[in-house]
C-alpha cells in the first residue's frame, strides 16, 4: 500500500510538473520518469536484495545525483539544489553499505527509499512557485545564461 500511495502522490508531482513548470521543472519530471520506470525494468532481471550492495539501485541511484547534480548547476533555481542533495544520500546508503557488510538489510533500504518520499512535494512546491512568479514577473528565467551580460559601459572594451 506504502508504495501505491508513493507512485500516485509522484505521479501527481510530475504530472503537475509537465503541464506547469518551467524547463527545471520538467526536467526533474523527466529524471524521476527514467528513475521509475528503470526500477521495474531492472527487476525483470534481478529480484530485489538488500543484504549486500544493491548494484542494480546504484546505478539507478547514480543516475539520479548525477542528473539532479547537473541540473542544480544549470537551472535558475534553488530548489534543484535540494533535489540534488535528496538524489545523492542514497548514494550514501551504498557507500555505507559497502562499508559495512553486517549492516541490517532493513536499514540499508530505508537510507535508500526513505529521501525519495521528499522529491514529490519538493517538485510541487518549486512547480507552484514557478507558476507565481510567472503572475508576479510575467516571466521566471529557467536556465542560468552561459555567459554573462557586459554592463552597457563596457561592452565597447
């Protein structure tokens, strides 16, 4: 039941993050995408297991810092940021798992599943807000520019 409940409340966060946000925040809803639809495709292969190093959620888990990682370093947002740091503590589930082998199989999925419980709210929020500052600004800048804009007086050096 935990579960259904998680994929509909996500479910609810991207959708409302494609048809609303901004370009982070579809971005992120495309990230969380691959990451949920990997998971299943990843247990046609291997059965679920905690009681070593989950190779199969590493993986998954890596692409989903990496990817928040990049995308707090792109986007015109703070909250990629939060994202980010909620993709990389499963990250150190892992780590901590190879440290420690006797570690309760239990424990080591917790650390791994629990964070991705915030990601929804966390896109919902950052989806909500986008859409004020569109009413407030007219515009809300998604991306960060790739070079910076000389001030007028010295755009003739």
């Amino acid at each position: 039941m935990r579960v259904a409940g998680f994929f509909l409340f996500l479910s609810v966060a991207l959708g409302y993050a494609a048809w609303r946000g901004g370009g982070p925040e579809r971005a992120m809803a495309g990230i969380a995408t691959v990451m949920v639809i990997s998971d299943p495709i990843l247990h046609r292969f291997v059965p679920p297991g905690y009681a070593s190093i989950d190779f199969g959620h590493l993986v998954i888990d890596g692409f989903g810092a990496v990817s928040t990682l990049t995308l707090a370093l792109v986007a015109y947002r703070f909250w990629p940021m939060i994202a980010a740091a909620l993709h990389i503590l499963p990250m150190m589930a892992h780590a901590s798992r190879a440290s420690d082998l006797l570690m309760h199989p239990a424990a080591y999925m917790i650390m791994q599943v629990a964070w991705s419980w915030l990601v929804p709210p966390v896109l919902i929020l950052a989806t909500w807000r986008h859409q004020r500052r569109l009413r407030q600004n007219g515009n809300d800048p998604s991306w960060r520019n790739a070079s910076p804009r000389l001030p007028s007086s010295d755009a003739n050096i």
